[in-house]
C-alpha cells in the first residue's frame, strides 16, 4: 500500500499536486482541463492544420493539465511557491497586475515537465505539461490551444 501511495505521488504533475492540497471552497468556481497524451496524439492525426513538427510534439506528451479561475490569497500563493521550489523557474514577467512565470524540472537532461504559470490580479492560471519536453515547440502549442493564459507560452522563446 506504501509503495502505491508513492508510485501516485510521483506520478502527479503539479496542478494535480496543488489541488490536492485546496478545500472545497476554494476550488469553487474553477475550470480544471486534463487531456490525456492519447488524445493529443488523436487530435493532432485527425486535425490537417497541424504540420509534422508539431504532431512530433505531441507524441512525446503524456498529459496536460490545466486550472483557470482560481481566485488566490497569499496562504495558496505560499502553498504554490512551496510546491514549486523543485522546479527551475526559465522566466518571470511580472506587468503592472499580471505575473508570469514559466517553470521546468529535468531529470537527466531531459525536460519532463513544463509550468505556465499566470496571476492576473487574484485570479490564477496553471498548466502542467508532462511527456518529453522540447522547450522549441511550446511556444508553437500556445497557436494551437485557446484557453486563457496559454497565449503567453510564446514568451519562451524570449528566454531561449
């Protein structure tokens, strides 16, 4: 039973992971996306708009999870940093009421997971992204995908 706790805890991304630590309450009101790497692969066969480049992308994915709308204080903020102190932090962009941050965590050179991370005043957007990470082709994804705060993964190639 130890050993399958384990096994689930390392195999949670970190949205997965910060909603585990929220109440009921505060998740009130939230939109939680969770597409599964064989939806993607799906998707991405049958869309003829998609070129090579990206279909490649997304064979190597194996989830994306996302929250929108989740009004933060300061003791979920807190929770949040502490969760992602693992993570490398590649940029922060902080306008006037908007704070950006984009995360990763490697492991043997190897991008396992990426973090978009955007605060609008109180109101949080988080997306976890797991599989083989090419940092090139995660700008390209925020052209394909329209949910809010996915437009500033084009920011990466900034820091690249």
């Amino acid at each position: 039973m130890l050993i399958g706790l384990a096994l689930h805890a390392l195999s949670q991304n970190l949205v997965s992971s910060f909603l585990d630590t929220l109440d009921k309450d505060s998740k009130k009101g939230i939109t939680q996306v969770n597409i599964s790497g064989t939806m993607l692969r799906l998707a991405s066969k049958n869309d003829p708009n998609i070129d090579n480049e990206m279909k490649k992308f997304f064979e190597n994915i194996d989830k994306i999870s996302l929250i929108s709308r989740l009004t933060v204080n300061d003791v979920l903020k807190s929770k949040l940093d502490e969760l992602l102190s693992p993570y490398e932090e590649l940029i922060q962009v902080i306008e006037e009421n908007q704070t950006i941050r984009m995360h990763t965590k490697e492991t043997k050179k190897q991008i396992e997971e990426f973090i978009l991370y955007v605060l609008f005043e109180n109101e949080l957007t988080l997306m976890s992204i797991t599989g083989k990470i090419d940092l090139k082709q995660i700008a390209r994804l925020s052209e394909s995908v329209k949910i809010q705060g996915v437009e500033h993964l084009n920011k990466v190639n900034r820091k690249k």
